[in-house]
C-alpha cells in the first residue's frame, strides 16, 4: 500500500525595505502548484514604521494563505553596507512574522536559489522568472519581486526532497 502524503504549503520571501515579495506553492510529492504571490509596498518613513508595516503585511498573509513553512531569502553583501543592514532589518521582521506563526524558516542564498531552479547560480532575473512560469503553469506578466519569492518556495522543495541543505543552507534556529 503506498502512503500518501498531504499536500505542504510553502511561502517563500523576498524581503526588501521598499518592495516585498511573496509566494505560496503547495507541494505533494513531486507535483508543485502555485497557490499565491504578490508584493507588500512599504512607504518611506522612519525606519522602525516601515519594519511594522512589513511584519503586519506578512501576519496578514500569512493568516491567508496558512503555510507550514517558509523560506527567505538570504542576504548578499551589497557594495554598500548600509544597503546589506538595511535589508537585513527586512528580513529580520519577515522571520519574526513567521515565527509568531510557528512556522519554520529556512534560508537559502540567491546563487543556491537560480542553481535550483536554472542549473546555474549565474542565471538571470529572466531565467529565473521563466523558470518559475514553467514549473508552476502561471502565463502573463509575474513581477520579479514576487518571481523571486516564488523560486525561494520552489528552492525550498526541492531542498526538502533533494536535501540540497548540504550547500550552506540552513533552518534558522
């Protein structure tokens, strides 16, 4: 008799201070669906507002969509320091958002991501959105932002499946 296991539904994060990206997909077995995307616009203002804005944005789809576990994106050092700080306060309220909700994080680098989805870690922001289209049967104009929470999620699987943690990626603890 073969077991059956229940469909999982992954979220994957792109932060950032200005633009957000969000996916859902839901994973059985080795079949990915797409369940939702989209992006969290977050307005100038002093910095400790616009980490609130994002952590509430992130509550709210998180209570919508209902996932098991997240994946974020991991920090790469920018040329500007201040710039990789920056993103790193992002990140930090989005964790925080998912761990409120008891999901798990796992981060994963943006080289680690395109290798899952493209074959290489030099691909393309095009590569990778055509990817995400083709796995997850999406037609039109997807946003790179949320593409690229998207191929977080997906990234995410397949390192469930394929344990493609072994490449520096990790569950936040």
């Amino acid at each position: 008799m073969r077991h059956r296991s229940s469909p999982r539904r992954i979220l994957g994060i792109d932060p950032g201070l200005r633009i957000t990206g969000y996916g859902v997909i839901t994973v059985n077995g080795s079949r990915l669906a797409y369940v939702g995307s989209g992006i969290i616009r977050i307005p100038d203002g002093p910095l400790p507002e616009r980490l609130n804005i994002l952590f509430e944005q992130l509550a709210h789809v998180l209570a919508q969509y209902e996932p098991v576990t997240a994946a974020v994106e991991q920090v790469f050092v920018h040329r500007n320091p201040s710039s990789a700080l920056k993103l790193g306060h992002a990140r930090g309220a989005a964790i925080c958002a998912c761990a409120q909700a008891g999901l798990t994080v796992a981060e994963y680098t943006p080289r680690r991501i395109k290798q899952a989805l493209v074959g290489t870690g030099n691909a393309d922001k095009q590569q990778v959105q055509y990817m995400v289209q083709s796995l997850l049967g999406l037609r039109g104009n997807l946003r790179v932002d949320a593409a690229d929470a998207l191929a977080t999620a997906v990234c995410h699987a397949h390192g469930q499946r394929f344990d493609c943690a072994r490449a520096g990626e990790k569950l936040i603890s």
